[in-house]
C-alpha cells in the first residue's frame, strides 16, 4: 500500500516556522518563542498521533525525544535568523 503525504501536518509545521522567524523580526523577546517551540511541539504530537501509536513504546520514546530537539533547533535558529535579519542582536 502507497504511503500519501500529510500536507496537513506539513503545513503546521511551515506555519509555525513562520511564526517563529515573524516573532524575531518583530524583535518580541525569547518568551514568545518559547510559546511557539511548545505549541509546535503540541502540534507535532497530535498531528501525528496515529502513526506514532503505531510504534514500539521504546522507538515511539526514541523518534518522539529525536523530533522534539529538532523542532526546537530549528524554530530557535528561525527566531534567531529573524532577529538577526533586522539588526538586532540577542
């Protein structure tokens, strides 16, 4: 059976990469982005709730512990690229 892309949950996580890179170019202090790195993260569990109740607890544990820190690293540098693209320094 053919797997279809999730453009749903592909486009939560655009959204919230936007919303991170907008809350640095608005200069909105690290707070904010804070708040963006949990909802995405909110987000991210329950857009893929079902394929992840599909694994082993251990590997469910291990790709859940894997894209958390991936979510924040990448929605961190947007905030700072965001930041930095205006002028403003950390």
């Amino acid at each position: 059976m053919a797997r279809w892309p999730n453009i749903g949950s592909a486009g939560v996580d655009l959204a919230f990469f936007i919303l991170a890179l907008a809350t640095g170019l608005f200069g909105l202090p690290p707070f904010f982005a804070v708040i963006v790195v949990v909802a995405a993260i909110a987000a991210w569990g329950w857009t893929r709730r079902r394929p992840l109740m599909k694994l082993a607890p251990t590997q469910r544990y291990l790709q859940g512990a894997i894209a958390i820190t991936m979510i924040a690293v990448v929605l961190a540098l947007a905030y700072w690229i965001g930041h930095l693209s205006v002028g403003r320094h950390l």
